[in-house]
C-alpha cells in the first residue's frame, strides 16, 4: 500500500517509494491487509496543513516526506468506524480544524482507509439530498406552514448552509428529525463542534442556537415531524448546534406529555451527556423512548480531561442511564472513539463495566473530530496493552452479551 501526500497547493500524490502507515495515538505503526477497505462513498480526502507525511520504509523504519509534503486523511461518512489515524508529524503550533482523521492509502489505481464498516450507510447518505432545489423547496414550504416556529428559521441555516442530514430529515418529514433547545451547556468539552474558547486555535464548524424555543414550538415541531414520519419516525433532542438538552429537562418532560396526547406513534430521543439525573428522570417519566449518552471513557480523569463537567461526574452520567434503561429506554452510548486511546485495556475494562452496569444496548462508534496530538496532550497518558479498534469491538460484544455494535441511533425493531 502507498503512502500518499499532498503538496502546498493540495494536490495529492502517491508514492512507492513508502508504505502508508497509521498512528495509534502516538505512535506509527503498520496497518494490517484486513484493516484497509476500499474508500467508502461519501468520504472526502483532506490535506492535513502544517504536517509533514510518514510512512514506512522496507525495513518497517519511519520515514518522512520532506517538509513541503504533508500528511493526507480522509474524512469518513456515518456508519464507518476510523482504525488507523494518518502517519505525520505536526510542523505546525496551529491546531487542525476539527475533522476526524483516517489514515490513507494508494493501491492498484485506487484509494483505501483504514476503517471497518459498523453500521449500514444509505440511511444517512448524504447524496439523498443532492438535488438542492428541492432541499430549497422544503425548507421555504416549512416555514410558511409554521411561520411562528422560530426552530424551523434556525434549522434552516443547518440544512442550507451546514448541510446537516438531520435538520434536512425535518424539512422533509422522514427518519431522525432535529431538536435542539438548548443553547447553554454543563460542560466544557474540548472538541465541541459549536463553541470554543477565543484562545483555543481553532474555530467552531457551527454555530449555536441562540434562540429558546418554547415547549408550544418544541410541540409544534415534534407533531409535524412524527406525524410525516411515520411509526418508526424518530424526534430527536440534542444537536450539535446546541448545548445539554437536559438543561431544559422540565420544558422537554411537559413537551413530551403534550406531544403523545396528540400523536402516540414514532419515536423520541434525546442526545445528552446524561450529567443531570434529576432532569433525566423527568424527561424518562414523561415517556422519553430512546436515550443516547455521550462519552469518551468510563474513566474519571479522562472523562474529566475531554468534557471538562460542570457540577456533575460521569458517576451521574451511569446513574441517569441505568435509571433510563431500568425503566423502558433504549440506552446507547454515543462513544467518541480515538485509536490508540480507546483501545488500552484500562479503558475496555472500565467501560464493559459501564456497560453491564447500565443496561446499555448499543454503542454507537462515533469518530472522534479533534487535532489528535491536542487531544493526546490534554488527557491522562496511557500505558496498557493497546488491543486495536477491531480488538475494542470484538471485546465489547464478547464481554458484554445483549450489546450491539453500530453507529447511529434506531428504533426499538431493530433490536429484535
């Protein structure tokens, strides 16, 4: 497999003069023949600015490209979990934009990733949208039908300018609808996509909601939606334009109560770090039927590292999803995963357990978007045996019996 570089003007190349190789955490490493996989639709290929390329020589030793070559990562689409991040070092101070970075190769006329497929794609492809005019047409016909509503204005930017598939799922009125009510948060992560510290050297890909919709335009929202859908539709609370949903736990329980005296089919979900348990509760007593947990560990330091929590701990967090499962949710784990990282076994030890403990049903493999040597210096070193993202899957299903391995949240059939 070739290494493959980009120069200044970003435009790529192949060499077989180097083996591609990947880094887990910090260190490079050869990639496996059953760890490449042809590059899936959808993905789009990146130059990694201010990075010189590694790769291996014959001999297995690293070598880098000179210093106007820099490194190549793809960016994967849903459904599609990183094994290998991309071979480089960082020449650069500036951190990179806040893409999830898989390493790259070049083979026989084609490129490849070191990635493995954990869910099915199509759902959320974004090429269902492609025909803009009529992404156009909905947008403008929702708002006129709602012209009250200000979620549908602000959901408009994520669908237009963002291209977000869940926000265009509520214009047109299918599968997993968008929701977000809150523009606040209780943490402090440092890889959040809609707010970041002045200081922190690089922008936020989006913007925040800045409005607080009111329990009548949640309502409004989630009957349109649900009622277009049909019964295996899903509204879900907490977006990545917005904050912790659970701190408006009271508004979204009253939400619920009234949505179900109109509509009793289709599904609601909340995407939540789960830090507030008194509020979980609520919103779980209103009838909430699926519950997606953010995390990065089951680790105190780490997770304190990555989410930097405000007045909760990730005890809370096991806390709010074991209530949640114990009383009819669906409980996922929303798992930001990082080779070289989530794979030591202190992590996949602490984690079966939360698992086990909790009742939790699926994990959810999310790439985590973030300058891997940022996030390598913020959190607490790890020494273990490294088993391999492959290794972390087969680990987490072998050990933990009723888990599900996917990507994305679905609805209670798919369980069966």
């Amino acid at each position: 497999m070739n290494i493959v570089y980009a120069n200044e003007q970003g435009d790529l190349f192949d060499s077989d003069r180097l083996i591609a190789a990947g880094r887990s955490g910090a260190d490079v490493t050869e990639i496996e023949k059953d760890e490449w996989i042809p590059l899936p639709k959808g993905a789009s290929m990146v130059m990694l600015p201010g990075t010189r390329a590694l790769g291996l020589d014959q001999h297995g030793h690293v070598k880098a490209m000179p210093t106007d070559f820099h490194a190549v990562g793809a960016l994967l689409p849903q459904s599609y979990t990183r094994l290998f991040l991309p071979a480089f070092a960082n020449a650069s101070e500036q951190p990179l934009p806040l893409f999830g970075y898989t390493a790259v190769g070049f083979e026989d006329g084609r490129f490849y990733v070191a990635a493995h497929q954990t869910d099915e794609p199509s759902v959320w492809d974004p090429s269902q949208y492609d025909d803009q005019s009529l992404v156009d047409k909905n947008v403008k016909a929702m708002q006129n039908t709602h012209p009250q509503n200000r979620l549908y204005e602000h959901l408009s930017t994520c669908a237009l300018y963002y291209e977000c598939v869940t926000s265009r799922n509520t214009f047109f009125g299918r599968q997993e609808g968008a929701l977000p009510v809150s523009g606040t948060c209780n943490a402090g992560c440092i890889g959040c996509i809609s707010e970041q510290p002045e200081d922190s050297g690089f922008p936020s890909p989006q913007t925040r909601l800045t409005i607080r919709p009111t329990v009548e335009e949640m309502v409004d929202l989630m009957v349109t939606h649900l009622q277009s859908a049909g019964p295996n539709g899903i509204i879900s609370f907490g977006q990545g334009c917005e904050g912790e949903p659970m701190l408006r736990g009271r508004e979204i329980a009253q939400a619920i109560t009234k949505t179900r005296e109109h509509i009793e089919t289709g599904y609601i979900n909340a995407n939540t770090n789960a830090g507030m348990t008194e509020n979980v509760i609520r919103v779980v007593d209103a009838g909430l039927d699926l519950m997606r947990v953010s995390t990065i560990s089951a680790r105190h330091d780490h997770y304190d590292a990555y989410y930097r929590p405000r007045g909760y701990t990730i005890d809370d967090v096991r806390r709010s999803a074991k209530y949640a499962s114990e009383h009819g949710v669906i409980v996922s784990l929303n798992y930001l995963v990082f080779p070289g990282v989530s794979d030591r076994e202190e992590e996949i030890e602490a984690m079966i357990d939360f698992i086990n403990d909790t009742g939790v049903r699926l994990v959810q493999m999310r790439n985590l978007n973030i300058d891997p040597d940022y996030y390598l210096s913020l959190i607490p070193s790890k020494s273990s045996e490294r088993y391999g993202m492959l290794g972390l899957m087969e680990i987490l299903q072998k050990e933990c019996p009723e888990l599900r391995i996917g990507s994305y949240t679905h609805t209670p059939d798919w369980y069966r």
